[in-house]
C-alpha cells in the first residue's frame, strides 16, 4: 500500500471494552502488514523499547498475542456490580487476559442485583461481541450461590454509595448485610484457595466484615483496595 493510505477503523458508542478492541485489531493488523513507515517512532507501541526492525519487544503492550493451543486451565472469576461503572471497565482487563496473563482462560462470573439484571444483560452482549478468545463462559447472574460457586478470584466492586444526608452509621450498616452475605457466599460456594480483593467503601470495614463471614477462606486471602 502507499504511504498515503490510511485503514480506518471504528466502532459505535464509547464503549470501554469496544474501544480496546478496537487497538488490539490495529496492533493483530499491524503484525500482518509490517511497521508503518513514519518520520517519528511508531506511536502505536506503548512499550517504548524495540528490535532493529522497528517491532515491539514487549508483546503484551501492543497485542496479547494469545495462543490458544497453548492455554492453562480456565479459572473462574466473579465480579459484583457488574452492571456498574467501574466494574465495567474493570471486566474487560480481566477479560482480555490483562490481569491474570495472556494464557489464563477465564469463566467470567457477573453478579448485580435484579434491579439491574437488563443493563448487565447488555454488558453480556459486549462481551460477546469482542470476541475475546481467552473467555470461555459467561454468567450474568443475581444469585449468589450461582455467582460465588468455584470461583477462583473475586473482584467485590458492588457496594451501598453514600448519598446526601446519609449518616456514616447508615452507610456501614447498609454495607455489611451486603458483605456479610457475600463472604457466607464465599464461605460455602468459593473455592477455599479464593483470592478476594474488595473495592466497593468503604473498603478497609468491607474486606473485614466479607472475611469475618468466611472463615473457611484464610484472611491473608482477601485484600481491600485502599
């Protein structure tokens, strides 16, 4: 092709997920066609380091580069609030391969509340329209038992906000019968090996109430993203 030819890609909305896709089809292009001939380096490489023929050392930054005849096991993780704004950030680094490796086949488990059960249903249809290899199953649930069962890892996203004229009494309250229940969850639907990182606030009095209700999970398990 010339050097005046541009491939112009594009995708509906601002999804997240859409967006990222987006880069990791330009770095899959790129691989096939050779380096773009520029005046400065090529921007599309954020690693910063490169071979004598101008490509990317470092795989993971421009493209995954999975390899599907060469995958572990598939581990299972459950994310909460998964119909949320974070969590829908949040879903694609775990689903592209980002958090537990490029080689790591996931089941992805997505609990919300039933409110919410249409929006998440929607995040699904994302999912699915990426394409990502490394996903395996998905599960967009409302039940906990359905939610926690096996899982490997567990991002705890969902939690009660505070809203105005909320009191910091009512605001603990209302997030420990949440996290209560889910670490009775994890204590009978987990695996006992189960990594817990707790996101949603606050997080410190979230990771403690979650362990306290799981005590067949050891403590040095959970984590609280402070």
């Amino acid at each position: 092709l010339s050097d005046t030819f541009v491939k112009l890609v594009s995708w509906y909305d601002n999804e997240y997920g859409y967006s990222s896709r987006v880069l990791d089809l330009i770095s899959y292009m790129q691989s096939k066609d050779g380096p773009m001939e520029r005046s400065s380096e090529n921007k599309m490489c954020n690693a910063g380091s490169r071979d004598t023929n101008n490509q990317c050392e470092a795989k993971t930054a421009c493209s995954p580069g999975v390899d599907i005849s060469n995958l572990k096991p598939a581990m299972s993780v459950v994310i909460t609030g998964a119909a949320g704004q974070i969590a829908y950030s949040l879903i694609y680094q775990v689903a592209s391969g980002y958090v537990f490796g490029y080689d790591q086949p996931i089941n992805l488990h997505l609990l919300d509340i039933a409110p919410m059960m249409e929006v998440l249903n929607g995040v699904v249809m994302e999912i699915r329209d990426c394409a990502m290899p490394l996903v395996k199953n998905i599960l967009a649930t409302d039940d906990q038992a359905q939610a926690f069962a096996e899982v490997d890892a567990a991002f705890l996203v969902g939690a009660m906000p505070r809203r105005e004229g909320m009191e910091r009494k009512d605001l603990l309250a209302a997030n420990v019968k949440i996290f209560k229940a889910q670490g009775q969850a994890l204590d009978q639907f987990a695996r006992k090996s189960v990594k817990v990182l707790v996101v949603g606030n606050p997080a410190n009095t979230n990771a403690l109430v979650c362990s306290h209700y799981a005590p067949s999970i050891p403590k040095e398990n959970f984590s609280a993203m402070t």
